[in-house]
C-alpha cells in the first residue's frame, strides 16, 4: 500500500482543488464578470460604510459575546460530567452533546415558539401583569444571541470535556490535600490545564456564530443583519458578485484572523508552560 | 551444514542513519539463531529485511538458495511474530490462525484441523472461539506463535518475543519455544537484547553492535571466549585490564576474589592489588567493588561477586581496607581486539 | 454538583438554553388549535397528518435523503483512500495534504456555496444536483479524513504486516485487514456525514433550483410565509429521526467515541 499512496491521493486532491480550493479563491478575488480592483474597493468602503460598519461590528459583538456565554456555561457543564461519579453522568453528556445531530433549523424554530408575539414567554409575561402588550423579543440582537448560545453550547461542551477529562483527577485530590479549596483547585490547576481545548472551544464558537446563516435569518430578519444574511442578500437579491465576494471577504478573514490568533496563544502559553 | 538463509554485503540506511552495516550472516537450516545486541544496534531492522517489509539499500538476501532480495512478503512463505503480536482483532483465535491456510485455499476441514493441531502445539485449543481481546499477553503471544508456524513457513522469526511478558512466564516461554523448535524441527531466528536469553536459547548467537555483527558463534564459545570487549562487556565480564604489552584481559566478577592483602594464591593466575570502595550484600550473593590501577598505570574499578553460601566467615572487607583481588589462569580471557 | 453552587447554577442555565426550546416545538407540534401559539390549544395528532400529506415537505424530504445518501457514500468513496494515503503511506507534505482536506471546516459554508454557484451552476451550467453533490461532498470530506483517520490511527501497522507475512496480497490485505479495521471509523464518519449533509442551510440554499430543493430550506421558506403548527409537527418528526440515528449511535459505537473524532 505504500508504495503507491499518490494513486489513492489523486481522486480525493482533484475534487477538493476543483469542488473547492479554486472555486473558493476564484469567488472570494476574482468573481464572474468582476475585476479584482471592484473587490478590494468594494471591501475598503465596507470599512467606512456606517452602514457595512453596523453589520461588521455586529457580527463581532455577537461573536464575541456567544463566545464568552458558550464558555462560561459550556464549561461548568464539561467539568462536572468529567467528574461526576455518577452513573447518569454519560447519559447527561450524551444529551448535551445530541442537539449537535439534530437540524439547526428545527433548533432555532424552538425561539420562535418562545420569543414570537404569540410566544410562551410573551403570554407569560403578560399573565405575569408585568407588561399590558406582550414585548417585541423576536428580530433582535438578543433573540440572536440566544439562538447562538443554544446552537453551538454543545460544540463548546465536547470541546472543554475533552480538555478536562485529559486532566488527571488525582492532580484535584492533590492539591485539595495541599490545603487547596474547590475554587482554587479549578482556577490553578484544572482550567489553566485544560485552557488549550477551552480555546478551541472558543475558537470553534466565534468561527461558527459569525458564518451561522439560519439563526439571524430566521431570529435577526432583515432588521438586524450579520455579515452571513447581508452576503446572501447581495448574491441572490441584489446579485452584486463585487459586494457579494467582499462580505465574504470580510468574513473569511474575520474567522482565519480569530483561529489564527487562538493557535499564537496556544503556541506561546505551550514555550513558557 | 545447509543455509536456509543467507546476507551478503547487506546495507540498510535512513538518511544518514545506517541501521545495518555490510552484513554477512548465515542462518542454518533447522537450527536456532538469535540476533543479541543493545537497543538501535540494527536487529529489527535486520529481521525485517528478511521478511521482506523493508528492502536493503544494498546488498542481497538468499533464502533456501534462491535471490529474495526484492521479493514481497507474502511471496516468501516466513512466519513472522511481532513484538505487538499483531493479532488480527477482528478474527477469532481460530481465524486468525487459519488466515494464512484460507490464503493457500486448504479446504475448510483441513484447514480446521490444521488450526486445533497448532494450537494444541501452544497448548490453546480450548480458547480458539475467542476474540484475541479477550486473551492475555501470554496467550496471544501463543496465538502469534501458532498463527506463524501454522503456514509451515521455511523459516519462523521472531521479534523479541518475550519482551513483553512477565519474568516469570518470559523464563517459561524460552523452554516453551524451544520445545515447538525440537518438534517442528522449523528454522528460527530470534531478536533479542537479553544476554540470558540468548545464551539459554540459541544453537548461535550473532551478537551485534551498530549495525555491524561482533560476533558469531555457539552460545559457550561466545560466552567463554567473547571476541572483544564490546562482546564481553555485554556478556557480563566486568573487570577488564590492559596489560603492559598493550592486551587486554578480562574476569567475571564471579571468578574474582577478594583476599587479604599480602594472601598468596595457592594456583598460578592474576594478582592486583586493591583498595575495598564498597561491600555490599545482595541476598544470593555478596559484590565487592574495589579501586586498583593496571599494568599502564591507569585508575581502574574491579567487581567481585561472591555467592554466599560459600562466603568464609572473614569475608567481611570494610571500605578502605586493603585487599588483593585474584583470578585463576583458566578464568581468565584475553580478548584479541579492543573493539 | 453539591458544593458547586455557582457552577451547578450555569451548567443548569446551559442545559435549559440547550434543551428547552426543542421541548417548546415538540409541545406546540401536538396543539388542535390553528396557531403556533403557548400553551397549546388541546392535544390532537393533526398537524402530524397535515405535515406528511404536505407535497413540498415530502418531495423536499426525499431530496435532502437522495443527496445525503449519495453525498455521504462520495465522501467516504473519495476521504478513506486519502486517510489510507496520509497514514499508512510516505508521502511528502503529509501534514499540509492532511490540512488541505480538512480546510473545508474553516472556510465558511457560504463562502463555498456562493463559490459554486457561481462556478458549477452560472459557469458549467450544471444542475443544482450536481453543484450541490460537490457542496456537501466537499463539506463531508474532513469528517472521512479525520475521523477514519482517528480509527486507522490507533490500528496497529504490525496487523497489515503480518498479512503479508501470512501471504496475502495488499489488495487482499486492505480487504481482509485495513478494511475491517476502518469499519468503525467509517461507520462513524458516514452517520456524522448523513446528518450533516441532511441538515445543512447555507450550500442547499445558494444552490437550490425549483427542481431540487432540500427539507431544511423547504421549511425556512415556508416558515417566511405562514407560521403555523405544521412546521413544529414537521419539526418534531426530525427530532425524531435524529432520536433514532443517535440510538443507533448510542448503540453501537457510543457517543462520545463518534464526537470524539471530530475536535481532535
Ligand atoms: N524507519 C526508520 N527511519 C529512520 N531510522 C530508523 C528507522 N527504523 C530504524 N531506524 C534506526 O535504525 C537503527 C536500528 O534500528 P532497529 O529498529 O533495527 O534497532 P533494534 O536493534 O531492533 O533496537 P531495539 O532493541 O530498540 O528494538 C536505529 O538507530 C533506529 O533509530
Ligand atoms: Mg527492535
């Protein structure tokens, strides 16, 4: 077998080049009856457009504060399961991590259910007394915000679990022997131990909520736009392939720039560790 | 003596790493031969040339008198036990040792009772609807053994196969395979880095050391009168002093003792004095480290061991004492080469 | 999670925010009122009828199946063999080939639908079939590297040598051997490739056509025009389906082995 591994290469490096490599590169610098120039100028007014600046900015705010929620609840839940004695422990796990086999679209439907004028958490409000008319909740950077966190929570869960069960157990007992408390046991031995996965945790998170089509389509509508729903405006409403390969630009680079800068942290925190 | 085997002018490199050195090596039909030599000294390397997985940068490969040089493994009918066992984990203990047999198409009944005759040889013909997961080391090393032998293959290699196992069923397996060797009559070559094993085991003992044979021979020959100092030096001998004509003589620590200084020996032999640096007690027997300086005037450290049983009542030397360490003329090897 | 009071409160926080809403579709899926309304009015099976008896559900159904079915078996026809190549063979910039295929998890999804739109649709003139079996084959591809890879990876090389050493051919090696070694892995890669094909937005949205439309976008569409409980009845029945690959998962290879291919 390996004395002809090209052959077995070949099929598989052909269809990634032409399915995707090229085509890639060709839409993102040099789209069908566009000049490359039409591209840069386009994505440098999108730079001080206020109204592309709205969009990008937003786009980073709700990356950014998805990130954070999806590791801050993400992994209390990882570090319990890790070391949970429990026998239910796996099946909690398996429930966390099942949301990720099932339809982004079924997912986020769930919001419409809750924050929808005719919403569970409208009418409760309501019955509540609190408010008369039950609150516009659907069509704003909120409802994106929740929708994101319960789409990729589970992303964020498998990520840390993995990180914290490679966490020896018996380095808890031994520091807690040390005179350690529970909190200082996690903040000085296991996350700083386990902050390679929460980083990629956090990468995988910024990178997936800041290309998510379905939830700020269906939660954001056209009022609260993101990079992905403006994209798509531009290459089926508007076809302007010039405006189109920009965002997409703007995109692709937002996302290498944040898992760029995730795997420098890694590579340092590895030479001084 | 016929060759069931043989390696001419055999080079094997990784870049600039030469595992295997212009080997010249014969392997006898029928017989045992093992590969001994430090970790990295070429061994595996060498067994793997002859079952066909690498292919020498130089050099070639005859086995039964035919040219196998580039010949692929599965056109060279050897049976192979890996260090891993390497036990296919899909297949139960019984298929896996009929894989090679359905390979040849024996027909299933004889294929059946070809598989239960080779385990019984390794005494597992109870466990052979088993998955190999649910064996120990032990029994999978036999599963190994009896899946290599069951092709009848021209030659059986084996790559220190003992390594892997607890002292004590290590220690049973040489008489084991032994045994299988005796019954079958096949040729084996086995790779080792344990002296003991190779010693109690092998018809001939190649010993090897960067990639180059050191030495070839009957385990007493080797053990007796080893070749240089490597050879001896990995055989055990531990006291080696340069004579004034530039050779080297060596003892066994065993064959060293300790006297009071001034003692005459009563039989003809070395006599160097000493001064005792440590004394220490190890169950079986008594070691006596001591500092002396050889015929050149160079610093050296002599080794004595003593068993205890037939340790006198005065042996006990405190550090410091002065001491003549002895050994008899017939215990004592010259060694023709440095290296 | 005793003596855990602050990690116990956002690790239950997190699972409210993960489960609840899909136990909110599953609840209003089974209303008789006419409304996507909370609480339900009564209880009844209707929207359930309603949903099936749905041409566009259906026929988008049946579609988003035919292209996971024939988009998973191309991903695994075209990845293992490249999983072979990158872990058993000597090939010169190992790692970057390895990167190569898996760069598809970087690139966002509709960066590569747009690509193809206008490259296979707009520039080959090729159907939406064609341009979106490209799509999500592309899409698949790393988990059939990387997750085979991972299966492949803790297989002892020494088992295909000894193959040969028993006088097997390396095709007859592969067959008997590697193949039977890989069938976890691929097992794996194809259950996580059937889903993702199956729910995926971005590619079958930029390159639908009137002819072939899959069930997710089908449901995006028509949840843009009426809202009603028939999309949570729809809803529910993939919850339900997706219930049963995880069973199956559960089952045979357990959960977290198959997840845990994919972060490594
Ligand atoms: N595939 C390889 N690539 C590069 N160098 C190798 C390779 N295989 C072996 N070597 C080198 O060749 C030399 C001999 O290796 P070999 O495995 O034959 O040693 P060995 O005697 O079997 O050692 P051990 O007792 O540790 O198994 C070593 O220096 C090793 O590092
Ligand atoms: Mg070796």
């Amino acid at each position: 077998m390996s004395r002809k591994p090209a052959l077995l290469l070949i099929p598989g490096l052909v269809f990634i080049l032409f399915g995707f490599a090229i085509p890639s590169a060709i839409m993102l610098l040099a789209p069908p009856s566009t000049d490359t120039a039409d591209v840069f100028a386009r994505f440098g007014a999108m730079l001080t457009d206020p109204y592309d600046l709205a969009i990008i900015w937003r786009t980073v705010r709700i990356g950014v504060i998805v990130t954070v929620a999806c590791v801050v609840l993400g992994f209390p839940i990882a570090y319990l399961l890790a070391r949970s004695t429990s026998r239910f422990a796996g099946m909690w796990l398996a429930l966390a991590i099942f949301p990720l086999l099932l339809s982004n679209v079924v997912r986020t439907f769930g919001w419409l259910v809750i924050l929808g004028s005719q919403g569970a958490f409208g009418q409760l409000l309501v019955v509540l007394g609190i408010t008369d008319q039950p609150p516009q909740l659907l069509y704003t950077e909120l409802a994106i915000v929740l929708g994101l966190i319960q789409l990729f929570l589970p992303l964020a869960v498998i990520s840390c679990y993995s990180a914290v069960a490679q966490v020896d157990a018996g380095l808890d007992h031994a520091a807690r022997g040390l005179g350690a408390t529970k909190s200082q046991t996690l903040w000085k031995i296991v996350i700083p131990l386990s902050r390679p996965g929460i980083l990629i945790a956090g990468t995988l998170v910024f990178a997936g909520a800041t290309t998510a089509y379905t939830t700020p389509y269906l939660l954001g509508g056209s009022s609260q736009r993101m990079l992905s729903t403006q994209l798509f405006s531009y290459a089926s409403v508007s076809v302007d392939w010039a405006a189109a390969s920009a965002t997409a630009l703007m995109m692709t680079l937002l996302v290498f720039m944040v898992s760029g800068l995730s795997s420098l942290i890694s590579r340092k925190a590895g030479v001084t560790s | 003596m016929t060759t069931a085997a043989e390696f001419t002018g055999v080079t094997q490199a990784y870049g600039d790493t030469v595992a295997v050195d212009n080997l010249n090596l014969q392997i006898e039909q029928g017989k045992l031969t093992t590969l001994l030599g430090p970790s990295g000294c070429g061994k595996t390397t060498t067994l793997r040339m002859l079952a066909g997985y690498i292919t020498p940068s130089a050099g070639t490969i005859t086995i039964n008198g035919a040219d196998a040089t580039r010949l692929p493994p599965e056109k060279r009918n050897l049976g192979m036990v890996f260090q891993s066992y390497a036990l296919f984990p899909h297949l139960t203990v019984a298929d896996n040792v009929g894989f090679g047999l359905k390979l040849r198409k024996v027909p299933a009944t004889k294929r059946r009772e070809l598989v239960m005759a080779n385990l019984d040889l390794v005494g597992l013909a109870h466990l052979a609807d088993r998955k190999p997961k649910a064996l120990s080391g032990g029994q999978q090393q036999r599963v190994a053994l009896a899946r290599a032998i069951a092709i009848s293959p021209s030659l059986l290699l084996l790559d220190e196969p003992l390594s892997n196992l607890d002292a004590r069923l290590r220690v049973q397996m040489r008489s084991e395979i032994r045994r299988i060797q005796g019954e079958t009559g096949l040729t084996v070559v086995l790779v080792t880095h344990d002296q003991e094993e190779a010693l109690e085991m092998s018809d001939t003992m190649v010993v090897m050391r960067a990639g180059k044979v050191m030495q070839t021979g009957a385990p007493a020959t080797v053990f007796t009168a080893p070749a240089n100092r490597f050879v001896a030096d990995f055989l055990g001998y531990e006291n080696f002093l340069t004579q004034s004509d530039g050779s080297l003589l060596t003892v066994r620590p065993e064959h060293l003792r300790v006297a009071a200084a001034g003692v005459v020996p009563t039989t003809p032999g070395l006599t160097v004095a000493a001064v005792v640096r440590e004394s220490v007690y190890r169950g079986v027997d008594h070691i006596v480290t001591m500092t002396a300086t050889d015929a050149t005037g160079t610093p050296i450290t002599l080794v004595s061991t003593t068993r205890r049983d037939t340790l006198t009542a005065d042996a006990g030397f405190q550090p410091g004492d002065l001491v003549t360490a002895q050994a008899r003329d017939h215990e004592i090897v010259r060694l023709t080469s440095e290296n | 999670m005793k003596g855990r009071p602050i990690l116990g409160t956002l690790a239950v926080l997190g699972y409210i925010i993960m489960i609840v809403p899909i136990l909110f579709v599953v609840s209003t899926a089974f209303t008789a009122g006419d409304a996507l309304t909370f609480p339900p009015q009564g209880v009844s099976l209707r929207w359930f009828g309603e949903a099936l008896a749905y041409q566009p559900f259906v026929g988008a159904l049946l579609s988003s199946l035919q292209l996971a079915v024939v988009s998973t078996a191309l991903a695994l026809l075209l990845g293992v063999p490249v999983t072979l190549a990158i872990q058993r063979g000597k090939i010169p910039g190992k790692s970057l080939v390895e990167g190569l295929f898996l760069s598809p998890l970087v690139v966002p999804e509709l960066v590569v639908g747009l690509a193809l739109y206008q490259q296979i649709m707009i520039g080959l003139h090729q159907t939406s079939f064609v341009a979106l079996l490209v799509g999500h084959t592309v899409l698949l591809l790393p988990y059939a590297v990387r997750v085979t890879g991972a299966s492949l990876a803790l297989a002892d090389p020494a088992v295909e040598e000894a193959a040969r050493g028993l006088g097997a051919t390396p095709l007859r090696t592969f067959f008997s051997v590697t193949l039977p070694l890989l069938r976890p892995g691929i097992f794996s890669a194809g259950l996580l490739s059937f889903v993702t094909s199956f729910n995926n937005v971005p590619l079958s949205l930029l390159l639908q056509s009137r002819q072939f439309r899959t069930l997710p976008v089908t449901m995006l569409d028509y949840v843009q025009q009426s809202y009603d409980p028939m999309i949570a009845a729809m809803s529910t029945l993939i919850l339900a389906g997706t219930v049963v690959i995880a069973i199956v998962a559960e089952k045979t290879l357990g959960f977290a082995k198959i997840f845990g291919g994919i972060n490594k």
